[in-house]
C-alpha cells in the first residue's frame, strides 16, 4: 500500500506558499490508518518502549494506538496554557518568531524509554524541542516517529542527528 497516495496536498494553507500536507483524507480509510499505525509499531516492538510521547492535536491520532499497541504509556505534549498542572517548557524558534510546547513535569520519569511522535517532519524544530521536554524530565528518547517527513529545502533531520528517526512517507519540498 503507498500511504502517499492517501495525502491530500492542500495549497496556500494555513498561509499563502505553504503546500499542507491533509492527513484527515489517511485517517479516514481503516486500511491506510491501520498500516501507518501498524508499520511504526512492528518497527520499535522490541526497543522496549515504556511511553509514546505525541504532540497536539494531529499526534495524538496515532499516538495513543502506538502506545496501546506496544504497551506504553501515552504522554501529552501541548501548546501552552492548555495542561492544568505544574510542567516543563521548552521554546524553539520558528521561520518568524518562536514556539512553545509544554509537558507535565510527572509526565516522563527518570529512566524512561521513550518514543516521540508527530504527524509530520519539517524544520524539526518541533520534534526537537519535544526530545528537549523528554530528556529534561529524565528520559531516553529511543526515536521518533512522524507520518510524512517533508525532504529537500527544510532540513529537518539536520536538527535531530544522533536521533533513531522513522518515517513512513518522504515528500520532497522546495522553496
Ligand atoms: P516543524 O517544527 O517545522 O518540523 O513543523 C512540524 C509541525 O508543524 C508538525 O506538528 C506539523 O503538523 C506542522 N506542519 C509543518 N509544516 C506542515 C505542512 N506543510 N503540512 C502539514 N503540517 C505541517
């Protein structure tokens, strides 16, 4: 099955110039769903991953199933002001201004064998600042795992060296 094919490129959205990649149009069709799910499950299986730590709202998709499924804890990365306890922050900078994303502080505990994941692979600033919570808290990042990984301009994976990284589909982007 080419996953690709179940992407919806999206033109000029949320902003003019950026080509967003639609994974509602994967989510909807069990086959796709169930493979994107299925083929980042059989690939950390044996890592023996104690939490999936996914970030709002697209991750949480996936995320919950890859941690039920590999008999993980699932842990909730958010934009901020939106967890209602204590937690760590961490802020990255993105193409105009900066980003910040949250996690409880109780959320990871020392030693921990953690899987990241995201729906989708850009600058990597995201992702990166989601390992940055993890290990702050105490834990290993065993990988990260994203859906699609946009290749070419952005450079995503340059951020994240020495990182175990999965993706299931590549895209090529210029700008
Ligand atoms: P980045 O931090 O640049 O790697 O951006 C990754 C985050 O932004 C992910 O949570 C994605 O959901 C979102 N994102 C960035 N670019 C796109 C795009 N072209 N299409 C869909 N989502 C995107």
């Amino acid at each position: 099955m080419n996953l690709e094919d179940y992407i919806r490129n999206v033109p000029n959205f949320p902003v003019e110039g950026i080509q967003f990649k639609d994974i509602t149009t994967l989510a909807k069709i069990h086959l796709a769903f169930k493979e994107s799910c299925d083929r980042i499950i059989d690939h950390y299986k044996e890592k023996r991953i104690s939490k999936v730590a996914a970030i709002e709202a697209r991750g949480y998709v996936w995320g919950g199933v890859i941690a039920y499924q590999l008999g993980a804890g699932f842990v909730l990365i958010r934009k901020p002001g939106k967890l209602p306890y204590n937690t760590l922050k961490e802020t990255y900078e993105l193409e105009y201004g900066t980003d910040t994303i949250e996690m409880h502080t109780d959320a990871i505990e020392e030693g921990d064998r953690v899987l990241v994941f995201d729906d989708l692979l850009a600058t990597g600033g995201t992702a990166k600042a989601a390992c940055n919570l993890v290990e702050k808290a105490g834990g290993e990042v065993l990988g990260i795992a994203f859906i699609i990984e946009l290749t070419g301009s952005l450079h995503g994976r340059d951020k994240l060296t020495g990182y175990n990284i999965l993706s299931l589909v590549e895209i090529s982007v210029e700008e």
